[in-house]
C-alpha cells in the first residue's frame, strides 16, 4: 500500500532520541569524594570543558579493585548522593554534568541501569544541586538551610528561661500539660469515680 501519508517502514522507526545526562555529585570543594580517600584527589571543578583520566584505572572491569577503580555516574539525578563516598553528607554540595567516554560498563545491567563506570570523563558543566534532593529540591533546601536553624535557634534561646521557671519550653509545653490537666467538672470528659462503700443490706418484710 502506498500514498502520500505512508512512510517508509525504516522511516517510521527512525526517532529522535534526547542525550543521556549523567551526574557525578561532589563536596564543595569540588573533588570527588572517593578519589580524595584514596589519595589520588581528581578535582571537576578546575576541569569544566576538560577531559579526565581515571589516575589509577582497574584492570578487572568492573569490578572494584579499590575504593575508587572508576568514575561513578547516575543517570537518575535523585540517586547522585548515593554511593559517593560522602559521609555524612553535609551540604552544600555540587553536582556535575559529565559525559563518559571510552569504554564503559557496570556491576550489573539488570539491577543498577542507571549507573554507569568509566575510566574517562568530560565535565560539561555544573548544575543546580538541589536537583539531587528531588523534584521539590528547592523546598527541602529552604527546610534544610533556613527554617530548621532558624526553629532551633528560638527553641534553644526558649530552653534556658523555661527551666527557670520549672516548666517545659515550646514547642512541648503545650503537648504535655494538656495531657497532664485533669479535667474540668462538667465537661463530656470528666467521670465521676466508682463508689467503693458498700450497698446497704435490704430491709426485712
């Protein structure tokens, strides 16, 4: 069958497909975290535009001949802080946009496909790092960076005057001497106390 709206069978097939981009997640410092620990520091943030060699490459691929035998990169950028050898993981961190080359491999297609090892790397660019915390990364880094020293900062300050008056500072107080007061006479949730004297004797006919 043919006609103008008929294409041909390889035509249809043919599909444009968008770039794998792969991140590899740092301290602020810039210098994978891995390679600092095995005293061949491999710094991305002075290589941006560069091509990187792996300074101590494993010859058993892939397998992990030492702490740091590849370059690590994750497809999924939610899974960027995992396996970085950043513990704990203090913020703020970087995170890069790399492209692998040469030859590459994994541990094993079938449970890690978003992860990818290589001995050789090109750093694009830096990106946004709060891309790593997930689609609200924004949000949890107003949590993170704002809010919470700013709570703990009122909580501390409110602890000293609290002990000082023998009771038990905000956020808490209000928690615990509400479970603690006796209730009102007359509300739904007072109960009269069961009697314990005893029922008279009943009267002879």
């Amino acid at each position: 069958m043919s006609g103008p709206g008929r294409q041909h069978p390889f035509v249809e097939d043919r599909m444009d497909r968008k770039p794998i981009t792969w991140y590899i997640a740092t301290p602020a410092d810039g210098i994978i975290e891995m390679s600092r620990q095995a005293g061949t520091p491999v710094n991305l943030a002075t290589a941006v535009g560069d091509v990187v060699r792996h300074p101590s490459p494993c010859r058993n691929k892939w397998y992990d001949e030492s702490s740091f035998s590849y370059f690590r990169m994750v497809k999924r950028v939610g899974e960027a802080l995992e396996d970085t050898g950043i513990w704990p993981i203090t913020w703020p961190v970087r995170l890069w946009n790399v492209e692998p080359l040469g030859e590459t491999g994994n541990w094993s297609p079938r449970h890690y496909p978003y992860r990818l090892l290589a001995h050789q790397i090109r750093v694009l660019e830096e990106v946004d790092a709060h891309m790593a915390l997930g689609p609200c990364g924004r949000d949890v880094l107003t949590v993170v960076q704002q809010e919470i020293p700013e709570r703990a900062a009122r909580w501390a300050a409110a602890r000293p005057a609290a002990a000082a008056g023998g009771r038990t500072p905000s956020p808490w107080r209000s928690r615990t001497t509400a479970a603690s007061r006796p209730p009102r006479p007359g509300s739904s949730t007072s109960h009269a106390a069961p009697s314990t004297r005893p029922s008279p004797a009943p009267t002879p006919a």
